[in-house]
C-alpha cells in the first residue's frame, strides 16, 4: 500500500498569507513614497530636514530588526508578523495626521511605526517563507518578494493618481489605511501557528508544523557570535547590503530625485517611482527560470551590474527621459538581489534560521536606515551626487555574488538545526 501524500493545503494557505503580508508593506511604502514631494512642501522641509524626518523609518527599523529574531523565538512568527503589520497600519494613520497638523516630528513617528513594522514583520515572514520553501521542495522566496513589488506597483499608481488629482495627502492616507487593513484581515487567518518558537521543539504535535519549528531554533548568543567569524555569510551580507541599500534608495528618493535633480514635475516624477516597482516586480516573478538555467551567482553578478548601469546614468546623464528609462535597470537589477541572497544565506551552513535573521538585520538597516544619511549628502551636494556611494556598494556586491553559490553538502551533514 503506497503511503498517503502529506496534505499541502495549510502549506499552500501559508504561502498565499505571506504574500499578502509581504503586499502590505510594499503598500504603505509606495503611498508614502509617492506623497514625498507634496509632504515636503506641506511641512516646509529642506532636503536635510528631510533626512532627519527619515530618520524616524530608520531608528523604528533597526529596532524592529534587533528584536526580531527573539521575538520569534519567545512567541512564534505569526504573532510579530501581526504586530508589525499592525504597526505598518497605524503608520499609515499617523502620517495622515501629521500632514494634516504640518507637524514634521509626527510625521517622523509614523516613519518610526512603519519601520518597526516592516522589520518585525519581514523578519519573521522571511523565516516562514524559508519554512514554505523548503515544505514544497521549490524556490518561492522571489516571488513572494514579488507580492512586496505589486504592492508598491499598487501604491505607487494610487499615489500618482491622487498626485495627479490633487487629492490632499491625508485623505490619500485615509483611503490607504482601509485598504491596508482590509489585507491585514485576509492575511491573518493563513498564518500558522508556532513556527520559529524555540519552546516548540519540545512541545510541539507531530507532523508538518513540527518539523518546521525544528528547524528554526533560537540559536543563542554563543551561535550568533560564531555566524559574525562566518567569512562567507558575511560575504552574501554584503550583497545583501548593496542590494539593500539601491532598493532603499531608489524608494525614499527617487521621486525628489527626479523633481529636483532632473526637474521633473511632481506627477511624472512619482510615476518613474511605479516604473522603479514595476521593473522589481517583472524581475522577481520572472527571474526564477532564469536563475534555475544561469544559476544564482550569475543572476546576482549580472543585476548588481544592470544596477550599477542605471544608477550611473540617473546621475550623470542630465536628461529627464535617460533618467526616467535608466531606473527600469536600476528595478530590475535589484529585484533579485534580496530574495535571492536570503536564500543563499540560509543555505551557507547550520542554523538556518540565524542565518536568515542575521542577513534580514543587514539588509534591512541598509534598506532603511541608509537612504536618511543619502539626504544628508543630498543636502551638500545634489541628490544625484548622493547615489554615487550607491553606485560604489554595487560594485563591491557584484565582486561578492560568487559567494552566493550553492553550498555542497557533504554525505551526513546536518543544516537547519
């Protein structure tokens, strides 16, 4: 008698969860993002004051970050996934209200509640996700790191839309906030309980849950500080950072970039921000086969160059329609570089789920807390001038990418515990 297949269902519910948890951010980003030049003008701000505004998303980011991965070990995944996407929520409402009030500091809280927000919940949706892969025994990273991408597409259309309309940015944030709580309603009820809890390696049932939670123990402070001496994580950490950080950058400035920098009016100038989004997203729900034919380094080398290229000609091609096609290359350079990388860490040795945590930390700061510290060079000397920094890491990352290769696993080697 042939033994009866394990029911997928709960596995493929989990993966449809994390796609919308990995939307919401992408959406709350997006309406901020696209809003940037109508929110600059209605608080009065300088290109440095509005760095310090963006310091808010990076301070409540690293917090997010460092905490994380403790969290998950206490409490599971599914109950900081829902914490960060209610932090993502509020934000959303607290912008509303600080537009509305022309208060910068309250402007900047919110940042700080999306920030935590997004390094709580992506964190743990990035453990779930490795969990989801490895149940259905294919890549499925990318693309729910795709969803992030459509959500910012969605975004970023709305937020044209309303630019374009004149509509005021506290009602813009009034509508987004309903839709981002009606995705937070769908999202929940998919996410599995207990995966990542350190507790349920013991106590956990048997079956599909419990060989996830194995997989994903806390792996303390002494395994932490040996993962900091691990060369080759820290190479792929590297071009995580550099991915990161073109990505971070092209979302909080792009459309400043091209209003200020190539004198672009303010509509057009949040549409090549969707350009940006889209170009992540075609890249991330099409790169799978590419990467299974060229293999994951290759995919790597050769975006962090195409990002490198677009990077270069946004700032030193003075022309608005250069620019506005040089950041298709610069999206669909980077779209990759994320997803893939984490895959490549939780793949490079023992304890994956450390691996991941570590790699998310340094993609995440880069991610958000770099681009407040571009504003200030932007401040000095032109925000073209500030990706140039930008433009170097990319370089440095696709020197890295052949770090990113797969992990040969000797005959009785153990990974993931």
């Amino acid at each position: 008698m042939e033994p009866t297949p394990p029911d997928l269902s709960p596995v493929r519910r989990h993966r449809a969860a994390l796609r919308l948890c990995f939307a919401i951010p992408g959406l709350s980003l997006a309406t901020w993002v696209t809003r940037t030049p109508d929110v600059r003008d209605r608080l009065g701000a300088s290109t440095a004051e509005m760095g310090l505004v963006l310091f808010g998303m990076s301070i409540g980011s690293m917090l997010g970050i460092l905490v994380a991965a403790a969290l998950v070990a206490r409490f599971s995944t599914r109950p900081v996934i829902v914490a960060g996407m209610a932090l993502a929520s509020a934000s959303v409402a607290t912008t509303a209200l600080g537009t509305e009030m022309s208060s910068a500091p309250m402007v900047a809280f919110a940042l700080l509640l999306l920030g935590a927000g997004v390094g709580l919940s992506e964190v743990a949706s990035n453990v779930d996700g490795s969990v989801v892969e490895r149940e259905l025994g294919r890549p499925v990273l990318p693309a729910i790191h795709g969803c992030y991408s459509l959500g910012t597409v969605a975004g970023a259309g709305f937020g044209v839309a309303g630019a374009a309309a004149g509509v005021p940015v506290p009602w813009h944030m009034a509508v987004a906030l309903v839709v981002v709580v009606v995705l937070f309603a769908c999202a929940v009820p998919g996410l599995r309980p207990g995966i990542g809890r350190t507790r349920a390696v013991d106590a956990g049932p048997a079956g599909a849950g419990a060989g996830a939670n194995t997989a994903f123990v806390s792996p303390g402070e002494v395994r932490e500080r040996r993962l900091y001496r691990d060369l080759r994580l820290l190479m792929i950490g590297g071009v995580v950072l550099g991915m990161a950080l073109a990505e971070g950058a092209a979302t909080d400035w792009l459309p400043l970039l091209m209003v200020d920098g190539h004198g672009m009016p303010t509509g057009p100038g949040s549409l090549v921000y969707a350009g940006f989004a889209a170009a992540m997203a075609v890249g991330r729900f099409a790169g799978g086969p590419v990467v299974a034919r060229v293999g994951r380094p290759a995919v790597l080398g050769g975006g962090a160059l195409l990002t490198s290229v677009g990077i270069a000609l946004v700032s030193f091609v003075d022309s608005p329609a250069a620019a506005g096609c040089a950041v298709l290359l610069w999206g669909l350079g980077t779209s990759l570089g994320f997803p893939l990388a984490l895959s490549a860490a939780g793949e490079s040795g023992p304890d994956t789920t450390g691996r991941v945590a570590l790699t998310s930390r340094i993609g995440y700061v880069a991610l958000l807390a770099g681009p407040p510290a571009l504003g200030f060079l932007g401040e000095h000397h032109g925000l073209r001038a500030a990706m140039v920094p930008v433009l170097l890491l990319m370089l440095v990352a696709a020197v890295l990418t052949p770090a990113t290769a797969a992990r040969a696993v000797r005959p009785g080697a153990r990974h993931g515990t």
